[in-house]
C-alpha cells in the first residue's frame, strides 16, 4: 500500500475511532451503574473477531511491540495479557469501543416482509441489571449501523473490503 495512501487512511480511521470515542462516552456515564466493564473484565473479548483492513491496519503500525509478542491462548481475543487486560486499548477497533452498552440496530422481520425493518436491543449480561433494554429510550442506546457504514466506505475507498482476524495479525508478524 503506497505510504501517503495508508497514512491517510489510518488518519481517517483514528478520527472515526475518536469520534466513536466522543459518542460512546455520554452513553457510559448515562449507565455507569449497570456496566461491570472495568479493566480486566473480558467476558466480551472473544476470540474470531473479525476488522476491516484499514483497522488491521492501525494496529499493525501502532502495535507492532504487541504483535512481536504471543497472542493470549485461544478462546479470547489474542490482545489480552494475563490479567484479561487489552495490550492495545489504545488503538482497539471499533468494535471494542462500544462493547458492554446498551446496543440496538434494525434487521429484517423474521417471517415479514422484507422491507419491514424491526429493532433489536442487545447487552453484555454482565450489564443487564437495571431498566430492561425495552424500556430504554432511543437515544440512550448505541445504534448499530451509522458508523458502521462509516468504517465500511472508508474501507471500500482503500479497494479492499478484506476483513481480518484479529489472531491472524499476530502470525502475520511471526512468519
């Protein structure tokens, strides 16, 4: 990938990821005491997660200590130490960003018509106590889909659309 093309790339994904960042944080102090996500606290951090190039990317410029290392053994995510902590908190991808919140996004009826969209409201169980998802307002949950679509543009302007998972830039660095 030439050089000005990667570097601008990464710019505009350390933007969307400080833009998530700005979004994200009114939303865990509205529900500062339903979430358990502290550091340490992994139970979200799986492993076979999957980012687009652009945020492999990141990473792999940004950490590249960490990928030099062993990943945390299979069956959470590989950019755990020991104490379940994230070796790249820093520059984690946008998934990780929202994770533990309160999350909803739109998806076809089941058995309806297609084009009939219907809410779905999701959260780590860890983060269920409190007013049922249901009765939340809106606003108070984090939509699944705008920044998404976001992150996807900015991937199909690189050309590749290749998702990567995130065990995989470890043996990328250890070949």
């Amino acid at each position: 990938m030439d050089v000005k093309f990667r570097d601008r790339a990464l710019a505009e994904v350390m933007a969307l990821h400080g833009d998530v960042d700005a979004q994200v944080k009114p939303l865990v102090a509205l529900h500062a005491e339903r979430l358990q996500c502290r550091r340490g606290c992994s139970a979200c951090c799986v492993d076979d997660l999957t980012v687009f190039e652009v945020e492999a990317e990141r990473i792999r410029t940004h950490c590249s200590e960490v990928l030099a290392s062993e990943p945390h053994p299979i069956g959470a995510c590989a950019f755990l130490d020991g104490d379940g902590a994230c070796r790249i908190y820093a520059d984690r991808p946008y998934v990780c960003r929202t994770q533990g919140l309160p999350l909803r996004w739109f998806a076809e009826d089941e058995g309806g018509a297609p084009e009939r969209q219907v809410e779905f409201r999701d959260i780590c169980p860890l983060n269920e106590s409190g007013t049922p998802l249901e009765s939340l307002p809106a606003a108070s949950c984090w939509l699944i889909g705008p920044t998404e679509d976001r992150l996807s543009e900015l991937e199909a302007s690189m050309g590749s659309g290749e998702r990567v998972a995130l065990r995989d830039l470890f043996q990328e660095t250890n070949r």
